[in-house]
C-alpha cells in the first residue's frame, strides 16, 4: 500500500495560483454522495501542472481514494486556487515552519523562490517522525531546511521536536513566518515563535487537521 501519493493534474481553464494556497479535490459516488478535502499545491506557480501531495490515511474516505484507487489519465473535480492569506508573495523575507505534509505548501515557496533566483529570502525548518516520512525531503535538504525528527536522531540531532535553540538562528527581523501541520503542530510551533518575540500577526497559519 503507498504511503502517499504525488497527483500531477492537468486543470482546464487555471486561474494561476500563489505558493502557499490549496485545492479542493470532490469526490462523487454513484448514488450521489460526494466528499471534499483540500489539497495544499506543491507545484510553484509556473509549472504547468498542479501538483498535489497526498498522505495516505489508513482510515481515511478521500486520500485512500486518490492514493489507491485514481490512476493517470482519470478525471478529478477540483475547485481552486483557495486562501488568501497563507500566501507568500515572492519579495517578503519568510520563516517557513512545517510539521509532516505541512510541509507542501512550503515546497511551493521554496520552489517559487528557486525559480524567481531568490532562495535568500527564505529560511526553513521541518519536524517529521522519520526521514524517510518525509515529502520532498531530498529538495528541502537541497534547499537547507533545518530537519528534526522525532523518532531517530538526524544527523548530530537527537530524537525530538523542534525547539527554540532550532528556531533561534533562522529568525531575522523583518520576516513573516508560515508555520503549517497538524493543529498540535500548529499550535506548538506558532507558540515557541511567539515566545521568539515574534510579533503574533505576523504569524501566519495553516492547520491541516481533520475535515470530513
Ligand atoms: C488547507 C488545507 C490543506 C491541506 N493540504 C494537505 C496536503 O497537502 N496533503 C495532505 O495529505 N493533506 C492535506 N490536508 C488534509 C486533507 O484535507 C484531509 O484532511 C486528509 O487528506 C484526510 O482526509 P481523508 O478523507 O482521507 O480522512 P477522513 O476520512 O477525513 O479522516 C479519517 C481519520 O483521520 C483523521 N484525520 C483527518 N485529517 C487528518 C490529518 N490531516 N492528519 C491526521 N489525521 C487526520 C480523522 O480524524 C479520522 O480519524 C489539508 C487540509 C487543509 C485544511
């Protein structure tokens, strides 16, 4: 069974998206009943595709759906681009805090920055239980990301949640900070930021909790 799956969708008539923002993927069953869940875009702007990331949820109605059941080529409903306000604009210094598929929208911005020849403005650090759990790993690594992770050591880090002492070297005046996860996660990181003396409004959130 995978684990997760990346679903590259070719939208008609796409209104360009911004990092950060997400999609609303509905599914329709034959009698009629239908449900909806939202998908961060990982894709930057540019790419002609948009490109999901989704996180297989054992007892999940959607994601088991789109991670075992769609295949290329099959047509899905979606609705977007969505959000407003956890959007980064290409020009602002940002601090990027993402726990486990939080992490997404975040790839969309660091994608965005790599493609604008701007990665200076972003700074980024991670927690996922394992490495191998977590999505884009390879690119954050590429794009200096800080990585905890809470179940093994990596690297000269211990098992263990981001902390402070992790945050403290990646903070600069001036900068907005995106954190996005779970609501626990949300909720821990956008703490330990305020307790940083980061001003709260500009804290920006994305909870990734359950919407059924
Ligand atoms: C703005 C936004 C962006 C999102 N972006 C992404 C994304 O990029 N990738 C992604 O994989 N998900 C993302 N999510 C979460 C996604 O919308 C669904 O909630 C998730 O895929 C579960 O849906 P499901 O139908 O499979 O599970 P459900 O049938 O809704 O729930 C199954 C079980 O899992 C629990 N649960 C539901 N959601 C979560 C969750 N996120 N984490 C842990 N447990 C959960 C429920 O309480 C329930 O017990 C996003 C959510 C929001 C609000």
């Amino acid at each position: 069974m995978p684990r997760a799956v990346e679903l590259r969708l070719d939208v008609a008539d796409r209104v360009q998206h911004l990092a950060g923002q997400h999609y609303v993927v509905r599914l329709t069953a034959e009698d009629g009943y239908t449900a909806q869940r939202s998908y961060s875009v990982a894709s930057a702007p540019g790419n002609p595709l948009v490109e999901l990331f989704v996180e297989r949820l054992d007892d999940g109605e959607v994601s088991t759906f789109l991670a075992d059941v769609v295949e290329p080529g099959d047509r899905l409903e979606v609705r977007g681009p969505i959000g407003g306000w956890f959007v980064w604009d290409g020009e602002r210094p940002a601090l990027l805090v993402g726990g486990g598929t939080g992490v997404v929208p975040l790839v969309a911005m660091l994608r965005t920055a790599r493609e604008l020849g701007r990665g200076d403005l972003l700074r980024a650090a991670v927690s996922t239980r394992t490495l191998a759990e977590l999505p884009y790993a390879d690119e954050l690594l590429e794009a200096g990301a800080l990585v905890g992770t809470t179940r093994e050591p990596h690297g000269v880090r211990p098992a263990g949640r981001l902390t402070a002492a992790d945050l403290v070297p990646l903070w600069e005046p001036g900068q907005t900070a995106y954190v996005c996860g779970s609501a626990g996660f949300a909720e821990a990181a956008s703490q330990l930021l305020v307790e940083l003396g980061i001003p709260a409004t500009d804290v920006r959130v994305e909870r990734f909790g359950a919407s059924g």
